[in-house]
C-alpha cells in the first residue's frame, strides 16, 4: 500500500505517513504491545470490518450498477479504497495474531527500565527529555513514544535510575543519564 493510500484510511495516524514497511519487526523478535496498543489495533480492524468495508462494498455496488465503469469516478475510486481496506485488514489481522501483549503495570523491577517504562533522561548539556518505550505500531513521536527497537530504547533498555547509557547517534556517541523511571499504576 502506498502512503497516499494510507492517508486516506486514517489522515491522522502519523505511522501512516511515512508508510508500513518503516516499522517491521526485526526478524526473529516477537511482536511486543501494551495492552492499551492492542486494543487500538483491535478496535481498527473492527471498525474496518464491521463499519467502513461495508459501507464501501455499498458504494462500489451502487456505482457498478449505474453502467460503464470506465469512467464512473465512484466505482474507480471506490474499488480502490476497498482494495487499500483489504491490505489494511490483513495487515491488522496479521499484528494481531502475532502480538505478545505486555502489561508494565505487572512490572515488579521499577528502578530498572523495561518495555511499557516511561522514561526521564538528560542530555549531556542537561536538556531534558521523556520516552515510552512501546512496541513497532504503536510509536507517535509528538507524545513521546518509541518503539522499543528504535535506538533511544535500545540504549536505555534494562538501564537502572542514575545510570549513564551511551546512545549512538549518526553525529556519534551521546552520553545520557536515566533520570525517572516510571511505569503506568499497579492496580
């Protein structure tokens, strides 16, 4: 699927901007989600199936009707979207099927950072900063979420309070300092 394609199944959704094939799961690794990511995917393949296919496969079979579909803009545009619903529906069903859910608020090594850890961290001249390490489909850079294979978490995965990791960057190696570590409440 294109990004253009993307865009139009969720204009808002920033993973589809850039486009699917920027957040594979590296090969052999499991496909870690938080249970509230999960249940986003979940939500979004229902609503695919139960709301906007339907409502496409209408469309496309009211515009077939009207005649010559070489030109009929609803029949060409429709049978477009519903194949860009199809790849996402697959797409979707596939993550899912292959997700390992992992809930952080079981997470009983608080001062240490895992996966679902929201992270406070300073730069080497003292510039602020806070991660959630989350898993592949579920990163949103404007809210602070990374994936936990992006570079960032990779650095400050199993890192402890006050320890200092070292963060390759492509101007070179950063020193950073783990500040806060904070995981969702243990209810």
């Amino acid at each position: 699927m294109n990004a253009a394609g993307l865009r139009e199944l969720h204009p808002t959704d920033e993973q589809n901007e850039v486009g699917l094939e920027q957040f594979q799961i590296p090969v052999g690794a499991k496909n870690y989600i938080t249970p509230a990511g999960y249940r986003k995917l979940k939500t979004e393949l229902l609503d695919l199936l139960d709301h906007e296919r339907p409502d496409v496969v209408r469309t496309v079979a009211w515009a077939a009707a009207n005649g010559d579909r070489s030109e009929n803009a609803d029949y060409i545009y429709g049978k477009r979207r519903l194949r860009a619903i199809d790849k996402r529906i697959r797409f979707l069903t596939q993550r899912l099927d292959q997700a390992q859910i992992v809930d952080s608020r079981c997470q009983e090594n608080l001062d240490q950072v895992f996966f679902g850890a929201m992270v406070t961290y300073a730069l080497e001249d003292g510039a602020e900063h806070s991660v959630t390490i989350v898993g592949v489909d579920e990163i949103n850079l404007e809210q602070g979420y990374v994936s936990w294979v992006a570079p960032i978490a990779r650095a400050l995965l199993k890192a402890k309070l006050g320890d200092l990791v070292t963060l390759q960057t492509p101007t070179g190696t950063v020193q950073i300092e783990v500040l806060k570590i904070q995981y969702p409440d243990q209810s």
